[in-house]
C-alpha cells in the first residue's frame, strides 16, 4: 500500500482511510507485532516497528498534504490526484473537473484521518457533495448507474452527519380531544414514517379513519409494521375509493408479502375481489423478491395459475395489463414458475386483445422479458436464464406449425414489435439495439416472425407495416431475413432501401454472389444515383454501403473474376477538366457534361471506397490485372488512390495468417518490416535491393507508390492530394522514404492547416522524431523493465524498440480501425473517458496520430491485460472473442473478432511476444517475475494498474 503510486485521487483518500481505520496501524500494530513474534518465537524488534511506523506517518502525511492541495475551490475533487514539481513537497491539480466519487472518498480519508466538519476541507468537501445531489437522490457523472457513486457519497456523509432517532413513546401518538384533520394526519405520518413498527393498533384504528389522507399514512406505517394481524386491513384498503389510498396499500402489502404474510388472503382475494381489489393486488404482486432460498410459505402453483388468468381470462383490462407485468418479475426472480409462466406468456401473445393499453403493456413486458439474458455484448454459454430458451424455441416451433394463418401473423406481428422497441437505441453495453439476441433460438424466432410479417405487409403493399418489419427484425442474426434484407435494400422502394440495409444484423452473414446477374442490376441503380445527386442517399448509397461490408462470394475462376470485377471496376474513357468545362459554349451541352462530370467523380470516390473497405475485394486478380499501367485521367487516379495501401501491403495482409502458423514469410521490397516465423523484425534502414529481375509484384508495388507521390504533387487534383494526405499515417505508407520526402515537400505549397498538421504528425513518426521523444517518454515513465545507465538515461533495448514499433505501426492501428461489419472500432469505446475505466485507452487525435507520451501509456495498459501465466486467458485476447465460461463477464463491445481474423492475428503476435519479451527483461531486473511488478509473486505487468480505482471502475457498472 505504501509503494502505490496514485493514480487517482481515490487512491490517496483511500490509503488514509486504509491506515487510520481498516488497518489502525497506530493504535495497534505495535500489540499485533509483539503477538506475531511470540507466535513465531522471535524477539520482538521495536526499532523495526518504529521505523515502520515512521514510514507509514511521513507517507500519510504528504497523502493528506496532496488531498488538501488539489482540492477544487468549490471544495469538490475529481479523478486527476495533481502532480509535484519538486517529488511531492508540493502539489499541483491536475485539472478543475469535479466528481462524487473521488469527493466521497476525500472525505474518507480526511475524517478516518481525525478531522470533521470543524475543518474546513472536509467542511467544503461535504458541501460540495451534497450539492452534487440529483433530485432523484443519486449521485452520477460518468458511470452507467450511480449505485457505486451514491453509495459511497451515502457513507461519506454518514461519518459527518449521524442519526439517532428518538425513542418512541405511545403517549405522542394517542389522538386528543378535538383533533383537528390537520393534527390527525400529521399524526399518523410521524408514526408511519418512524417505520419501527410500533403501536399498531394506532395504526389499525387509523386506517378506518374518514379522511383518505389519514387512511393514506396509515397504510404506509402498516407497510413499514408488515405485521400478519395488518393483512385483512391492506385487503380492504386494494379496494378503497380513493387512489392515493389504493396506492399506499398496494405498497404496504408488497412490504407485507415480503415478510412472508398474507399469501393465502391474496388467492383469496383475487377470487372474490372487485376489479379494482384485483388491479391493486396484481400492483402489488409486482416485486422483486427471491422467495426459493428464504423458503417462503407461497404456492408457486397458485401464483403462477393466478398470472395465467389474470394474463388472458380476466374481463378487466387494468388486471391484464398488472399482470404481465408482475408476472415477469416472477419469471425472472423465481425459477419454479418460470414454465408456467412462459406457458401462459405464449397464450398471451397469440389470444386476440381488444383493450390497445393491456397490448402496449404486454408489448413492453415482453420485451423486458427477451433481454433478460443480457444484449448480444454479453453472451454466454452458461446463461442464468435458461428458461428462455425453452420459450423462444416453442415459439419458433408455433410459427413454423401453427395452421391458423391468422394466429399466426397474430404472433409474428407482435414479435416484430417487441423487436421494433428500441431498436436503434444501443443498450448501456454499446451493443446493437436493446435486443442482443444472445439468447439461443431468438435469433431464428425472431427473424421466422419478421419474414412473416413482412412478406404480408409485401403482398398487402402496407409501407408502414413493411417499415415496421424492417425495424423489429433489424440486427436479427438469421440468414434467411438478411438475404430478404439485403434484396429489399436494392430492390425495395427507394424511401425503404436505407433503413433495410441498415437492419442487416452483420453484412458478412449475408452471402452476395459475385456474378454478373447480381452486380449489373445494382450497378445500374448505382450509377443511375450518381446521375440525381439529390437522390444518391436514397438510390445509390444504400448498395455502396452493403457492397462496402456484405460478404462477397468470389468465383474461382479468372474468367469469372473477370466478369464481376469489369463491373466493379469503373472506366473512365471521358474526362472534362473544369477548365474544359467552362469553355463549352453550349449551355445545354455544358450542363449535361457537368453532371456526367459529377457523377464519375461520385463513382471515383464511392466505387473506390468499396474496394478500398471491403478486404474479399483485395483479390491477386486485382492486383495484377486491374491496376492501370498508365493512369489517363485524374478519374482513374482518384478511383485508386485509396486502394494504395493495401496494394503496397499485399504480401503482408497474407502473410499474416502464415506468420502466425510460423512459415517462412518472405520480406517484401518496399516495407521496413518483416515477419518472419512468426516475429516482426525491424529493418533500420531500406535494404538496398540485389539487382534482379523485377517481378510483377514489385511493378504494380512500384506504380501503386508511384501514383501516392503523383497525388501529393502540387499539380496533383487538390481532392485526390487531400485524400492522399489523409491516408498518409498508415503503415506502408509512413513507413516509405520516398513517402516521407514527398511529404515534406508538400509543406511548401499544401495551404490546408489540417492537411499540414496530418503531413508534419507522419513527419514526428520517423526514427530522427520519434525516438528522442521515446527516450524522453521512458525517462519520464521510469517504469520498472527499463534500464538506465549512470546518467539516469534509459537503455533502450533493441526488443523492446521493435516491439514499441510494432504497437505503434500495427496494433494501434488495428484498435483504431472500424470494423466492417458496425464501422466502430475499438478506440470508440475503450477511448472515451468514464466509458470503461478498467481499460482505458489515451486515444489518437482525430488525424490518428498518438503522441509518444500516450503511445507509451497505452503500451503499458495493454501489457497489463495480458496474463503471462497464462496466456490465453488474457482479457487482451478474450474480450474481443467475447469469449465466456458462464463465470466471467462478456465483451461489452460484442465480438470483434473471430479466431482467424487477420487483424486478431496481429494482436495474437503481439500478446505472445511479451512472454519472450518480459522474461528477458525479467532477467535485467532481477527480482522481478515479470517487468512493472514490486513482487515475485506478481503475474502482472503492473500489479498496481490492476486495483480497483474507486469510484472510477465500478464493477456492478461497467466492464471491460
């Protein structure tokens, strides 16, 4: 405790509140020494203790020092615990942001350490939390909830301000002569709010009172009593007149079942009730409580035959629509009646509804029911809700053998709704929609019910009903209903085409034959879009965006490769400069070539994006046969200049999977990396190439590189230089001498303020930059894998160099890139602050460029997820699987990858490398297991990253 180094400014107030209170070293420790050496038959050494202790007192005194010095001015804290010029004799905030949680834990540390409202630190700490408040009593900033916040802001304040309630006495709470309404109510309030359960007869009496105000206070103490003798009272009160007393006693009696009375009178109850008893008792039913391991006295049989009725016999509407609702709660904290219950929930959803209130309860019910498992983020094999399996799949079963055609659609469409719920809000794990379908047999449930309904709303030519289809059965992972979606999005009506292929659940699912057949259609409407600017979204876009992600089916044979790709790949015969343009006299004439102008730029820069986005596209064919020898217009240049990075890197993308199966990868001419067996080399300089032969391969390399420098030439088109310059952080260009030179004599003529910051960002990558800053960065870290020499000057070694550079030029970049199937990366989440503070990432600037400083941390975080005791169970390599054993947490982003992704083989080679990399630095830094930790016995990097930053990472609110 004493080594950490803060992080937040939780851990300061949480060493004080360690030392003083949880572990009182300075009250105790001397009394738990001498036992520990009688024990142990040694001396005991007080010289050692004090010295000790000394220790302990020094540290916690610059703890509080710090706390008292970031403090905001308001009195709040936030998360940054400052920074010392001078080694902790004074300190500096780090920033003004104020939060509850590192404020609560101020107070923590500040009162275990002695000091209470008399000082004023604590004073305007507590002040500032308790004006942090919400109206709804929580406390939150950035977390998913607020229980963790709220309940340390609660604690905080109960050391400053502890209650002790008065005792009761009867005297204060008998009724006097000539009571007033007013003294009446005020009464039976403070003897209901007292909640002790105390003078019931008071409060018995009470309820039989005239007034509604009085019986209302009266219900709510017999709540807080839950006595068995208060039951037939809360009986009679489900009934009463008036609504605010229906409601208290709707309350009470859940407060009552709990303390397991009144079972048998609620059967009852709902028997011989009126409407409205039964309405307030269905209310009341609706409760969260665990009644299997307190063994509670309730019938499940009965209960779940109650539900059953009063879901779809009972005549009163309010009772059908409480029910689904109670019911569901049942379902899901009480296992017993779950197959009751999901029998009678099917019965629900395929029995007619005459009352529109009851079906959007029942609607909203059932779906908080699909989701119970978790969204799609968090999939498991071990799921806590196995029962809904078992209901998904007789409902996949009755749409597949229900005869009734109207029964069925009945069903279907209902479905569809609950599916339509929410469906373009992500849930609180990022996921697609609040329906994950993680649960087995929802997928083909749900898609079965989609393409029901939309295949009749098709045939009865409903465009609402069909919007409807395409919204309930988005992000449904079933083949079937994405290639309806797929045809949809380039068939359908043009107003439908965008939502439809929004709503495939994973592009690569969906199977599109590249065949003639297939592609000329949608490239036809393609190019008709390109012609009606205004339209293009609507008409053309929609295919471009599929086309960009869908799993394309290459054929096998070059002729038909062929085929498609003379398609795919546009010609561009005409070409009119602006200059051109303008001096065609014909007004007519002009405006038609201007728009076929336009609509072969629009070509150039969509179609290029789909070869450029789509890796089935990268194909050899491409490479050898498609790419111009000779480029005749600015068109052409600009269709490939995004395509010039996967064109120098062609060998590579390949070679990653052979890599990883440890074949011999040969280096390709133009990078300054290679893979060999498996393990990235770094070449310091460009080998000079041995005077052969020039393949092909190295022709097309040498006219791909050969077109990127054109593009950044001040002659070049300034659309197809910026697109250029954009690109120019990628690996196998920044990597390329001849790239850097033409890029630093852009700097001349380029103007845009941000296309010269991206020039001079690649510029900072290069060795003559980048590793003066390095050094300086590691000088800085002091981190405990690094050597220094006399000076204080850190050694870097030659392995740690080429992995640095590895993670800057290929695993950064493959947590930066958008993944095709959603386009989100995994920087969208692990780089935005408070959204998963166990794993946070320092993220690029928005030209993608890191600087060495955050490079370095980010290269920290990521060691520390990766168990080098065993390394398949690092969080580095499961997370992005999702993978799960029923006993962890699942992925919050969902799968990212599957095992053979090439992109998950980079990060794979990267991972496996730290075992030889950390236990040669293990070696330099005898002591250590492994690099980063204070102990042998550490399996970590950093075994003091992996604490629980309080009030940051909150385990029941996030995870990684």
């Amino acid at each position: 405790m004493l080594e950490v180094n803060p992080q937040f400014t939780d851990d300061v107030g949480l060493r004080l509140d360690y030392f003083y209170r949880v572990f009182p070293v300075f009250t105790k420790y001397v009394e738990w020494e001498t036992k520990a050496a009688k024990a142990d038959g040694k001396p005991f050494d007080p010289a050692k203790t004090s010295a000790f202790l000394e220790r302990v007192r020094v540290k916690l005194s610059q703890d509080e020092t710090r706390l008292r010095a970031v403090q905001n001015e308001d009195g709040s804290f936030g998360f940054n615990p400052g920074s010392s010029p001078d080694n902790g004799k004074t300190w500096k905030a780090g920033d003004h942001n104020s939060d509850p949680s590192p404020t609560s834990l101020a107070i923590w540390g500040l009162t275990s350490a002695g000091h209470g409202l008399e000082d004023p630190a604590v004073s305007k700490a507590s002040s500032a939390l308790i004006a942090m408040q919400e109206p709804t009593g929580r406390w939150n900033r950035g977390a998913q909830t607020g229980f963790v916040s709220t309940a340390y802001a609660l604690h905080a304040l109960s050391r400053l301000y502890p209650e002790t309630p008065p005792p009761l006495k009867r005297a204060d709470f008998m009724p006097k002569v000539n009571e007033s309404l007013l003294e009446s109510v005020g009464r039976i309030r403070e003897l209901a709010l007292h909640g002790e359960g105390k003078f019931p007869d008071l409060l018995l009496k009470a309820a039989q009172h005239d007034s509604p105000l009085v019986r209302y206070w009266a219900y709510i103490g017999l709540g807080a009593t839950s006595r068995e003798d208060g039951v037939p009272a809360l009986i009679v009160a489900l009934g009463d007149s008036s609504k605010m007393v229906r409601e208290a006693a709707v309350w009470a009696t859940r407060q009552t079942l709990l303390n397991d009375f009144g079972w048998s009178a609620i059967f009852s109850a709902y028997e011989k009730g009126t409407d409205t008893t039964r309405q307030s008792l269905l209310m009341a039913l609706n409760l969260r409580a665990d009644a299997v391991m307190p063994r509670s006295k309730v019938d499940f049989v009965l209960l779940t035959s109650l539900f059953n009725t009063a879901m779809n016999r009972d005549l009163h509407p309010g009772v059908r629509a409480w029910a689904s609702k109670a019911a569901w709660q049942w379902w899901v904290w009480n296992p017993p009646t779950r197959k009751a219950i999901n029998a009678a929930w099917k019965t629900a959803l395929t029995r007619p509804e005459p009352d529109s209130l009851v079906e959007t309860c029942l609607r909203y019910s059932t779906q908080a029911l699909f989701v119970v498992n978790g969204h799609k983020a968090n999939g498991s094999g071990e799921h806590q809700y196995p029962e809904l399996t078992l209901l998904f799949a007789a409902m996949s079963d009755f749409l597949d053998t229900e005869k009734n055609a109207e029964i069925r659609l009945r069903l279907a469409k209902r479905l569809v709704n609950v599916g339509a719920t929410y469906y373009e809000t992500s849930g609180g794990d990022g996921g697609p929609g609040q329906m994950g379908y993680v649960t087995p047999n929802s997928g083909e449930m749900m898609g079965k019910a989609a393409l029901i309904v939309l295949n009749a709303a098709v045939k009865g030519k409903s465009e609402i009903v069909i919007r409807l289809g395409i919204e309930g059965g988005a992000n449904v992972p079933y083949r079937p209903l994405n290639e309806w979606l797929v045809n949809y999005s380039l068939t359908g009506p043009e107003s439908l085409r965008q939502i439809a292929a929004q709503a495939v659940s994973d592009p690569r699912s969906v199977s599109l034959p590249a065949v003639p057949e297939q592609v000329e259609p949608q490239m036809a409407q393609i190019k008709r879009g390109a012609m009606e600017p205004p339209r293009r979204p609507q008409i053309s876009d929609p295919i471009v965006e599929l086309w960009a992600k869908v799993n394309w089916i290459i054929p096998k044979s070059e002729e038909q490769q062929r085929r498609f790709f003379d398609i795919l790949v546009p010609q561009f015969s005409t070409y009119r400069s602006p200059e051109q343009l303008a001096q065609i006299a014909d007004p007519a004439l002009r405006g038609t070539s201007e728009r076929d102008m336009s609509a072969s730029w629009y070509l150039a820069d969509r179609l290029g994006e789909v070869l450029e986005r789509n890796p089935d596209l990268h194909q050899e064919i491409v490479f050898r046969k498609y790419f111009p020898t000779e480029f005749k217009n600015p068109l052409e240049a600009r269709f490939w200049i995004r395509s010039v990075d996967w064109l120098l890197s062609f060998e590579e993308t390949s070679n990653v999977k052979r890599a990883a199966r440890g074949e011999m990868v040969k280096n390709s001419p133009r990078s300054g990396l290679s893979l060999v067996r498996g393990t990235l080399r770094l070449q310091e300089k460009i080998q000079t190439p041995r005077i052969e032969a020039p393949t092909q391969i190295s022709i097309v390399k040498d006219k791909a590189l050969q077109l990127y420098l054109d593009a950044l030439k001040a002659d070049a088109d300034p659309m197809t230089r910026a697109l250029a310059i954009r690109r120019a952080n990628q690996t196998s260009l920044r990597s390329n001498t001849e790239v850097l030179r033409a890029l630093r004599d852009a700097l001349a003529y380029e103007k845009d303020p941000e296309l010269r910051q991206i020039i001079e960002g690649v510029l900072r990558q290069g060795d003559a930059t980048f590793l003066p800053d390095l050094m300086k960065a590691l000088k800085e870290e002091k981190h405990a894998n690094t050597r220094f020499d006399e000076k204080g000057n850190p050694i870097l070694e030659e392995t740690q160099k080429i992995d640095l550079v590895y993670f800057r030029d290929y695993v950064m970049p493959e947590l930066t890139r958008q993944k095709r199937n959603d386009q989100q990366s995994c920087m969208g989440c692990h780089g935005l602050k408070g959204r998963v503070p166990s794993f946070y990432l320092r993220p690029p600037d928005k030209f993608g460029f890191t600087g060495v400083g955050d490079l370095l941390a980010n290269y920290r975080t990521v060691q520390g997820k990766i168990n080098l005791s065993d390394l398949p169970k690092s969080k580095f390599l499961r997370k992005p699987l999702n993978v799960q054993d029923g006993k962890e947490d699942g992925h919050q982003g969902g799968r990212r990858y599957t095992p053979a992704d090439s992109g998950y083989l980079l990060l794979k080679k990267w991972a496996e490398n730290q075992l030889k990399l950390q236990k040669k630095a293990a070696k330099a830094s005898p002591g250590n297991e492994f690099p980063g930790c204070k102990s042998a016995k550490s399996t970590c990097v950093d075994s003091m990253q992996k604490q629980r930053r309080s009030g940051q990472i909150q385990p029941s609110e996030s995870s990684v």
